[in-house]
C-alpha cells in the first residue's frame, strides 16, 4: 500500500489573552471544510502523563520551580505526545492543530525565565530531532491588552498568567524575534482587532498554505 502524505504540524502561541484558542477552532473547522482530516490538542499536555505535568505546572498550588525545572517539565511533556500522539497523527496524514509548543519554551522559560536561546535548543534538538511545526500562527497583543482579556475572563490567574508585565513583554519580544528568525514557518497576526478581521487574516494565511502544500 502507498504511504499516505505526511500531516501538517500547526502550531498557535502568543501571550496569555491573545486568543490563540479560539483561533484554533477556527482552523478546525476551515480545514474541515476543505476536507483535510485534523486534530487539535495542545501543550503542556495532550497525552495522559503530558496533562499531568500540566496540572503540577499550572493546578497545583504553585510549588516553587525554576526555569530550568520548568524547562525539563514542559519537554518531558513534549516527549510524552510527541510519541503518544503528534508523530502517529503526522504519519497517517492526519493534521495536528498545536495550542502552543516549543516557540512557547523559548519565549517562557528561553526569555522570560532568563535560560536563553541556547539552552532551549539544545533540548529542543535532542527531544525532537528534526520535527519543527510546518507553521505557527503568532497571536500578538500588547501586554496590558493580554492583561485586561484575562482579567476579564475571570477566575485564579495560573503561574505564567501572574507573571509581571516585565516578563509578559519579554515573552511578547521573545515571540516576535522568533518570527523575525524564522520567517518563513512563523506568521504574526495582530490580534487586537475584531475577531472577524482575525479569522480573516488567519483564512487568508491557511489558504495560501493549503494551495502551496496541495502543490507540493
Ligand atoms: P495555556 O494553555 O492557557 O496557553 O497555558 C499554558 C501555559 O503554559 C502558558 O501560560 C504558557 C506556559 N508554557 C510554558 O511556560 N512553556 C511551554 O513550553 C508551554 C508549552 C507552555
């Protein structure tokens, strides 16, 4: 039998608030529309240990832990669904909708936790080899944009969202030096405007995709 076509990995990241989840039920279902068979999960998470490791991350009284603690956590994670789910989905054709990867380790732990670029990719090299996501969809909002939608949203703000603004604009600068570096994977959507204009700019970024992919 012919080996089916590789899925595509999509990835979504942004700061807390930028509505990178909405969007990726928007996808959903436009890819939907257009027939492509795909899944959604997200990070840390998206397999039993991987949602564990969230929950001690993000649940869990807040137990201290250093970047470098967090770093290994949220890529044992990775680890985890990467073998449990990514990597079987992809290679059955099956597309992977990402609410956030390891854009947002070098952005969280990378920048805001001060370990560096370097020392992401180290790790991101060894637990994932060669896999990088085929696009990421960058949600920007400014800081205190982020803040207010969160607030808004109510309930206990978890460890990252109680991060001061200090760290959120590092986060913010460190996702978009990440789309300055890779341009070609990552695209930035200003995500202040209204939603219709958002899932515009998100319709008009997956159809010239599937137009080059379905080409390829
Ligand atoms: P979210 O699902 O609401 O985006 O929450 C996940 C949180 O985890 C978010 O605040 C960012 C944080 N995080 C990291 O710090 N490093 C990572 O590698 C990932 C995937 C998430």
């Amino acid at each position: 039998m012919e080996k089916p076509e590789r899925g595509r990995f999509i990835t979504f990241e942004g700061t807390d608030g930028a509505g990178k989840s909405t969007q990726g039920a928007f996808v959903e279902r436009m890819l939907g529309e257009h027939g492509v068979e795909c899944i959604r999960t997200r990070e840390p998470g998206g397999s039993p240990m991987g949602e564990a490791i969230r929950s001690l991350l993000l649940d869990r009284d807040n137990l201290p832990a250093t970047p470098a603690t967090e770093l290994l956590l949220v890529f044992a994670a990775r680890a985890q669904h990467l073998a449990e789910l990514i990597e079987p989905c992809l290679a059955r054709g099956t597309w992977v909708l990402c609410d956030r990867f390891t854009d947002a380790t070098y952005a969280y732990q990378g920048a805001a936790g001060g370990l560096g670029f370097d020392a992401v990719s180290v790790v991101e090299n060894w637990v994932q080899d060669d896999l990088r996501p085929d696009l990421t969809l960058v949600f920007d909002v400014p800081v205190d944009v982020g803040r207010a939608r969160t607030e808004h949203r109510g309930g206990e703000a978890d460890r990252f969202e109680s991060l001061n603004d200090s760290a959120k604009e590092k986060i913010r600068n460190a996702y978009l030096e990440l789309a300055a570096r890779f341009p070609s994977r990552i695209e930035v959507i200003d995500a202040t405007q209204s939603m219709e204009s958002v899932n515009e700019a998100v319709a008009g970024v997956i159809r010239g995709r599937l137009a080059r992919w379905r080409h390829a």
